[in-house]
C-alpha cells in the first residue's frame, strides 16, 4: 500500500546508507563466504496466467 501517491511518480531521497555494512557485505561476497537463503516458508513459484502480449506469430 501506498502511503503518499507523490512517492509513485517522484519518489524520495534514501537517506544516509551504512557504508560499514556494505563494504562488509561485498568482502565476503568477493570471498564467497556468504549465507545461503533459507529454504522454509518460500512457496514455489507459479505462473499467474498467460498474456501474449509481445508474442510474434512464429511463436503463436
């Protein structure tokens, strides 16, 4: 849900990030010592339904 309709067509300015954690993050990216993601409580993915939209006549 949106809170402010303005933040869909301007957005905002992020704020401050921590540096700290992100060069943290892609040193053990760069290591490959990063964590695996859970596998619980993730629901297959489905297909929500065909549009053809874009589809060219060789592939109808």
């Amino acid at each position: 849900m949106v809170v402010d309709k303005r933040d869909l067509a301007i957005g905002r300015v992020p704020g401050p990030a921590d540096g700290e954690l992100g060069a943290l993050t892609i040193s053990q990216y760069r290591k490959d010592k990063t964590k695996a993601l859970p596998t619980e409580d993730i629901s297959p993915i489905q297909s929500q339904g065909g549009g053809s939209a874009g589809a060219t006549a060789a592939t109808q």
